[in-house]
C-alpha cells in the first residue's frame, strides 16, 4: 500500500502493518480484519484496503502527533496512551502542546517502556578492576562459548548488545559491524534479536512476539523462556509492532504473554533456569544472576564479577 500522510509517506507498506501501526486502537483492528475476512472478490478486498489507508490519512490531518524514540523505530503518544504508560490528561497536555516530549520520557512508566533497564552489561574483573564487554570476555577465555552466548542473546532479546566500556547499545548487525562477534555469532544473534523486531509467521506472513512464536513452535521453548525472563527482568515483555515494552496486563490484552507462562516463571525450575554462573557453577534465572552483579559507578550498568 502506499499512504499520502504520516510516518509511512512514501513508502511501500502491507496492510497488516498498518493495522498493526499507532494508527489503529484494538477495536478498529478486530473491525478491520473481520470485515477483510468476509470479504469475497478483489472489488471487496480494494474497499477494505480504501477504508485502512483512509484512516490512516485522516489521523495524520488532525493535530500533529508527538513521536518518541523506540526501540527500532519511533512510537507515538496515542500508542503509549492505549499501551497504558501515560494518562488521558498527559496525552492531551502533548496534544497542546503543554508538556514536551522530553519531559514525558523522564516519567518512570515511559522511560522504562522505551529504554528498559537492568541489563547485565559486561564482565568486571576483580583482580584488576578492568571491565569488558560480554563479547570480549568471551574472545580472552574468560566465559566460556555457551555462557557468553546465552548472555548475548539476553542482551540482544531485550534491545541492544550492550559495550560496557564505551557505554554504547548497538543493534546486532551494528555490533558486527565493529567486530565484537564472528559471523557464527552474528547469526545466532540475529535470531535472538526477533524478539525485539518481531518474528514472522511462515504461514500467514504475520508479524509476531516471542511469545506467541513459542506458541507457534517456531522457537525451541526453553530457548523462548530465557529470552522471555530477560525481558520482564529488564523492564517488560517487548512488543515488536509497536517496538517498545507493554506492562504485563496489556501483554495479556495482546496476546503477548499468559498467565501460564506467568507462573513458569514465578515458579522457576531447573527447566527455565538457563543462566550460568561461572563462579560458582549454578544455573540460576536471568533475574537471580543479574542480583549477583554490581553496578559500573560510572555508567550505572551492571556488571557480572569474575
């Protein structure tokens, strides 16, 4: 499709990712899709595409948007009213022009939906007092393959592989780039980094969560569970449509997460116990390894002891 107004102008764009933008609130997008599913004929289906990019044009004429930067691409005050991260009174202050973008991204709620946090960032050597990234520690047989792999990918699945010393957050193909990993790596952490982007159904082309990819068998489950851990433990289970983290009552709106899998985790077994301590050998939860961290005092990120 192409769309006239918006963040979309001039590019080509599906009509799935356009239900699935800003642009649409839950309601709109079951309307949509049940009026495309009783749809018979070409003539019908061009109606429904009509009606989509209408919307979408329409939404753009009326007051401008206030945007904010996401996690791969930028997400707008209306998505984080109905991803309940800010009130209907800050939604409108934005509108008017009454409070600006900046001052909203220092609310905690929003802050935490865009960045996340408590990542374990690197390694900290304490003899020397020399910190290092995951990647590096893993070049000088400080970890061991496996255990730097399993700390990448978490890094990866919640948003950025992380230079400790640098300070930096680059995407996987970013880190590649400046030589952190070998290509083996690259890949698999391509992989792990869906879960921020999305994965794609083989079936239907859709875009989905990790979450709903494990449901799909289209993600080993353990391997799914660690990932899932490392995001709720670094501030949310990430919507990869909307490119930004959803609190655990709108993740169950959306299909993101359930309250099975809610108790998984809050039970945790040696099954989803998938992060190594190489101090003391134990396989521990993304969450009982990164207590056992300290944090940078210069950077406030935190650091695995070895």
């Amino acid at each position: 499709l192409s769309v006239k107004y918006g963040r979309f102008r001039g590019q080509k764009i599906s009509a799935w990712e356009l239900i699935n933008s800003e642009y649409f609130s839950e309601d709109w997008r079951r309307k949509l899709l049940q009026r495309g599913r009783r749809s018979q004929g070409w003539s019908a289906l061009r109606q429904v595409v009509t009606a989509i990019t209408a919307l979408v044009e329409a939404a753009e004429k009326q007051a401008p948007q206030a945007t904010f930067r996401g996690l791969r691409k930028q997400v707008s005050a209306s998505d984080l009213f109905r991803s309940q991260l800010i009130n209907k009174q800050t939604l409108d202050e934005l509108t008017q022009g009454k409070r600006t973008v900046e001052e909203v991204t220092e609310m905690d709620s929003v802050r935490q939906s865009l960045e996340g946090g408590n990542f374990i960032a690197g390694v900290l050597i304490q003899a020397t007092n020399e910190k290092m990234s995951i990647s590096e520690a893993l070049r000088r047989n400080i970890l061991r393959p496996g255990t730097a792999l399993v700390l990448l990918e978490a890094q990866a699945a919640t948003g950025f592989i992380i230079d400790p010393v640098q300070n930096q957050k680059l995407t996987v193909e970013e880190a590649f780039a400046a030589g952190m990993f070998s290509r083996e790596t690259y890949v698999k952490l391509l992989s792990a980094e869906r879960a921020v982007t999305g994965y794609t159904d083989p079936y239907s082309g859709e875009q989905i969560s990790l979450f709903q990819a494990m449901q799909r068998d289209l993600i080993v489950h353990n391997h799914g569970i660690r990932l899932l851990e490392a995001q709720i433990a670094t501030g949310g289970i990430i919507d990869p449509m909307h490119s930004h983290r959803v609190p655990v009552d709108v993740a169950y709106q959306r299909g993101y997460f359930d309250h099975e899998m809610n108790r998984v985790l809050e039970d945790p077994s040696d099954d989803t116990k998938g992060f190594f301590d190489p101090n003391t050998h134990e396989n521990l939860t993304y969450l009982q390894l990164l207590e056992r961290c300290v944090e940078d005092p210069e950077t406030g990120l935190y650091m695995l002891q070895i």
